[in-house]
C-alpha cells in the first residue's frame, strides 16, 4: 500500500505537530541518545518509548543508529540495530522478535512519484519478519516485506518482497538458496 502525498500547495507534506515532535526528538537524539556508552541499550530503549517506539524486551539500539520518527518504529525481543543503521522511517517500520539490522544498512519507507512534475512523497511501510538477518550495508526499499528468518547479503538492495527461509542477495536482491538450519559444527 502506497501512501502519496499531494505537495503541490505546500513545501512539506508533514503537518506542523509532526515537524515539532521531529525538533523535539533531534534535540533528544543528539543530547541524551547519541552520546551514551554502547552498553546503555536499556535507556535508549527507553527513550525511543518515551516518543512513541515499540521496542520490545532485550533489543539493543546502538547510540550511531538514526531514527527518523521514533513513533512509526516497532522492534521486537531480542532484536538487534548495529551501528550506523539508518531508519528512514516517514511510514512504519516493524522489525520482529531476534532480527539483526546489521552495520550500514538503510531501512527506507518513503521515496518520490517521479512521473509527476511535484515529484509529491510516497510511502509504504517495511516489515521484517521474526528472525531475519540483514547483513552489513543493506538498502531496504519502501513497501518491502521480508519473511521469517531469511538472510539478505551484505550490500544488496532490496526492493521486492522476499520469502520465508531463504538466503537473497544482489542488486537487485533475489532469492539464491534456501536457509537451511542444521547442527552447528563442533
């Protein structure tokens, strides 16, 4: 589901309230997030749920990661955003129970109609499913979904939505195997 955003009458499409609790958490963000030691996942976790974030219990948020809009993000248990992670999240964004958001990924919800001259802000939500593992510097499109416990590559760009229990890479991503779980060497 496509959300656009008619900009033709005005320069942003964010009504006023939106862009006041964005000044309030950019303050929040620099002051009290981003400077905190590593190990403080409990207080950012905390005050990610102070501006409207569902995070769910034993998640660790690391203090580099960037949040656009705390109150569209939902995060699971035991969930893991590495650093430098970029939540770009102008629509909702849900993350499952023991995902990982590895380092340098971007989660993007929002993007521009290109085929009409105001270019007007479209947005579509992105969830991830329980157990998936996004590999370092992963581009997630808008309106993706991706299934439980799959693996998308290092550097792959995600655009469409991938299955359950697979392993997708490349740009574009796509599915190469199956994720097949075995006994762990010992």
């Amino acid at each position: 589901m496509r959300t656009t955003v008619d900009q033709s009458h005005s320069p942003s499409p964010h009504s006023l309230r939106n862009k006041l609790a964005r000044v309030l958490w950019g303050i929040a963000y620099i002051c009290l997030f981003r400077p905190t030691p590593k190990v403080m996942h409990r207080w950012r976790r905390l005050l990610l749920q102070l501006f409207g974030a569902r995070i769910g219990r034993g998640s660790s948020i690391y203090p580099s990661v960037r949040i656009w809009a705390p109150w569209n993000l939902t995060v699971g248990s035991y969930s893991s955003m590495a650093h430098h992670v970029d939540c770009y999240c102008v629509d909702k964004i849900t993350i499952g129970d023991h995902c990982t958001i590895s380092q340098y990924s971007f989660l993007c919800t929002a993007s521009h109609d290109y085929h009409l001259a105001s270019q007007p802000l479209i947005t579509s939500p992105i969830h991830i499913d329980d157990g998936v593992w996004v590999a370092a510097d992963v581009f997630v499109g808008p309106g993706v979904r991706i299934g439980a416990q799959s693996v998308i590559g290092a550097r792959s760009s995600v655009f469409n939505d991938v299955p359950a229990k697979v392993i997708a890479a490349g740009y574009p991503a796509r599915p190469l195997k199956p994720r097949i779980f075995g006994n762990a060497p010992s």
